[in-house]
C-alpha cells in the first residue's frame, strides 16, 4: 500500500467485520496509516458498490467484491488460491488474475488443511506490477 500511495493512489480497505482483524495487521504495516482509507465491516452491498464505482483499481481475492467491482467497471488484479480462475474470474478484459500454482490447487476448500500455500506463494511484486497495470 505505502508504493499505491507513493503512486498518488488513495487505497481503502474494504471487507465485512469479520476482516476487521486481517485490516488492522494490513494498516500495522503500512507506514503512512493516514494515506489509507479504512471502510473494513461499514459497507453494506448498495455502499460498496457506490464506494466501486469511484476506484480506478481493486485488487482482491476471489469474492462477491471482485465481481461487483468488475460489474461496475472497476480494473480488477484478483488473487486466486484455493478457488478456480477458470470458473470464476472477473468478467471482461480489463482484469488481471494472479495465482501460484502448487499441486493442490484449486481444491476449493475454505479452511487449508496445509499452510494455504497457494496464497503465500504469490508475491506482492507481482501483486504491485498487476495493480500498477491496471490503473
């Protein structure tokens, strides 16, 4: 997020409450917390999707987000693990899917019996280019 918005880029942080802890480690890291926009479990469906439709840019995971932001054309970078690209990417040509395929996935489990390798292996570089990218 710091390189977003060394960009000029005002990133927001966006998931229902039960992210709010996964945001806050999120913010521990970025060291201009000002420069981040935290809206984590205060969108319902009708605010996100107005909240979408003034980004330029979503970088998400494979979620009903993801496809609202790519309905009301916002460039999507979408992070696939344990689901499958092929089933279910953002529609439409603007989007980049980045995923690291190891031997067990897509295995389409919510919870990893492993240690959710196919999520760890990708690597924010390439998460930047994409987003970068797409902007």
């Amino acid at each position: 997020m710091d390189a977003l918005a060394g960009d000029g880029v005002q990133p927001v942080l966006i998931g229902s409450q039960a992210d709010e802890a996964t945001g806050a480690d999120v913010l521990a890291e970025v060291s201009r917390r000002d420069a981040v926009l935290n809206v984590i479990g205060r969108t319902e469906l009708v605010a996100l999707a107005g909240l979408l439709t003034h980004c330029r840019a979503l970088i998400t995971n494979d979620s009903g987000a993801m496809h609202l932001g790519a309905a009301v054309g916002v460039s999507v970078t979408a992070l696939f693990g344990p689901t499958d690209e092929r089933a279910t990417r953002p529609i439409g040509d603007a989007h980049v899917v980045i995923a690291h395929d190891v031997w067990c996935r897509p295995c389409m489990l919510r919870e990893c019996p492993l240690d959710h390798r196919c999520m760890r292996g990708i690597q924010p570089a390439a998460v930047l280019e994409a987003a970068r990218r797409t902007l």
